[in-house]
C-alpha cells in the first residue's frame, strides 16, 4: 500500500512539474508566435523525453544529489511517511503559485520540501545532507548569474541589423527547443531520484545520505518520468507562458530568441557539472538580462519582483509546508 502512495504521489509531482515548470521553455517563442501553443507543447514534451534519456546516460549526478539530499533513518515506514509528505507539501506549493500566474521552481519546492520532512521526522539538521545542499546553492547562483549574462550579452551581440526576422523565427524554435531538452535533462533526473529513494523505502531499505555514487536508473523509469512530464504541459501551462513570455519584457523573435540561448546555455553548464538547478529561475533571469540590453526601462520591475518573492518564499514555505505535513502523517499512522 505505501508503495502504490509513493509511486502516485511522485508521479503526481512530476505531472505538476509539466503543468506548472516545463512551459517555461516554450513561454517566448509562443509570446513571439513563432509557434502555435499546440506544437509548442508537442515539441516541448518530445524535447523532455530526449532530455532525460540524453543526460541520464551521460551523466546522471543531479539525481544522486537529489537521492542523497536527506536521510530519512532506518524506520522505513517513518521514511515513506516523511517522503509522502515532501511530495504533498510540492504540489499543494506549485498549484497555489500556478494559480496566481507565478512561475516557481517545482526542483527547489522539492529539495525544500524534503529537508522540512527529515527536520520533522528527526527532530533537528541531522538528516540534511550539508554537501548536497551546498550543490543545490551553487548551482541556483550560477545559473541565475550565468543565464541573465548569456542573455545580456546576446542581445548586445546579435545586432537586430543582421538576419531577417524569419531566420530568427527558426531560430527561436532551435532554442526553445533546447530549453525544452534541458528541462527534461534537469527535472527528469531529480524525479527519478525521488522515484527510486520512494521504491527503496517502500521495500523495506533503508536509503543514507553518506553519498550513493551511483545507482542503476532502468530505460522504463526514464520513459515514465519524461511521459508523465509531457502530459502535464499538455494538460496545462497557459497562465505560466503568459508570465515569462509577455509578463517581463517585450519580446520579439530575436530577443526571444537572445533568452532561449543564454537559459539553454545555463542550464547545460549547471547539468555538465552535476549540480539541480531551476529551469524557472534560468529562463526568466535570462529574459530579465536580455530585457536590461535592450530596453531597460521596459521591464516590468512589478512581474519580476513576484517572481524573486516567489521564488525567494519556496524554500521556506514549502519547507515548512514539508514539516507540518510530516508531523500530521506520523501523528495519523
């Protein structure tokens, strides 16, 4: 029984995670109408899918960051509590910011809602893994500094002079496109992490937080996660694309085009050194800078600082939202 309560809870966080995150990659050239939404979403999903079999051959580390995150102790059954509770505390967090419009970070409400629950189940920080939060800080200031720079910088370099407008219509969809499939090879390995370390309690094995250097990651778990995640922004994702696309800045093909570079550019950097970042976060610091290049003034300083409130409240709120969830299970069973 609690593995069926895993299996579908963490199926349910990565379907929120489609809804709710992976649009961010499609947000600009559906604001730029260099796609239609429908084949945007079709392109996103297919981008997801190559994404996370791509990188998890390559280099699957951001899942045992994610894996080794926290320890739950050797209780297995108050190890499934604990995590189930991480897993509502994210989707009760990502539907409420959905419904305001806001973009968050599903991979930030995941780490800060597992740390909540381990805090709960152990009473202290002894269940916290310091090394594989400090990748988790690490990766969120390099990807923000590095995204809103590329995008800075492209804009700056890649004169509105040069190619006709059409070219950067193609063009866009080349970087949504790899925006798409950085996302799947972000989000998909995080939550395959979560699925195994959810399969391994569930069975009785106690999962530590010394270090696992690798595991075996099966091509079954893989396609689930990335399909799951395609069905999500799918279902969903209009209001997200409305914010980062339209809500920051003014948008044409080329500047949009300037965002999906540099986002796409953070994002494989951050992967190649193994460390979970946002897809949200890079994607919209990368049109905030190409923002600050062009027309400075145009940026909509309002939309961005919900966002930074936003993103700045995940770790706390969804921590705490981790916690008081875990209490109430283990109080109940």
């Amino acid at each position: 029984m609690s593995l069926t309560i895993t299996i579908l809870l963490t199926l349910g966080v990565i379907f929120v995670n489609g809804w709710t995150d992976a649009p961010n990659a499609i947000a600009t050239c559906v604001a730029t109408k260099s796609m239609g939404l429908r084949p945007a979403i079709a392109m996103a999903a297919l981008m997801n899918l190559l994404g996370a079999l791509t990188m998890t051959a390559l280099n699957p580390f951001v899942a045992f960051t994610i894996y080794n995150m926290v320890d739950f102790g050797t209780n297995t059954q108050n190890a499934s509590v604990a995590l189930c509770a991480a897993l509502v505390a994210i989707v009760v967090w990502s539907i409420a910011a959905w419904a305001f419009g806001i973009p968050t970070s599903e991979s930030h409400a995941l780490i800060a809602g597992l740390t909540g629950a381990a805090v709960a189940l152990h009473g202290n920080l002894s269940g916290v893994s310091g090394k594989a939060w400090r990748s988790v800080l690490i990766g969120m200031i390099l990807s923000v500094v590095l995204a809103f720079l590329l995008g800075f910088l492209c804009a700056r370099v890649v004169s509105p002079a040069l190619p006709r407008p059409q070219f950067f219509r193609r063009a866009q969809i080349v970087g949504a496109a790899a925006t798409a499939f950085m996302h799947g090879a972000q989000d998909g390995q995080k939550f395959m992490g979560v699925f195994l370390l959810g399969v391994h309690l569930a069975s009785g094995t106690a999962a530590s937080s010394s270090g696992v250097k690798g595991f075996p990651i099966p091509l079954w778990l893989t396609l689930l996660c990335a399909t799951v995640m395609a069905l999500g922004t799918a279902m969903g994702g209009k209001k997200i694309i409305d914010s980062v696309g339209s809500g920051i800045t003014d948008l044409t093909p080329r500047t949009g085009f300037c965002a999906d570079l540099g986002a796409a550019l953070s994002l494989l950097t951050a992967s190649l050194l193994g460390l979970p970042v946002s897809t949200t976060h890079a994607k919209v610091t990368a049109i905030i800078g190409v923002g600050a290049a062009e027309k400075p003034r145009r940026v909509n300083l309002r939309t961005a600082k919900e966002m930074v409130l936003a993103w700045v409240c995940t770790f706390p709120g969804c921590g705490l939202l981790g916690f008081g969830v875990a209490k109430v299970l283990m109080w109940v069973w």
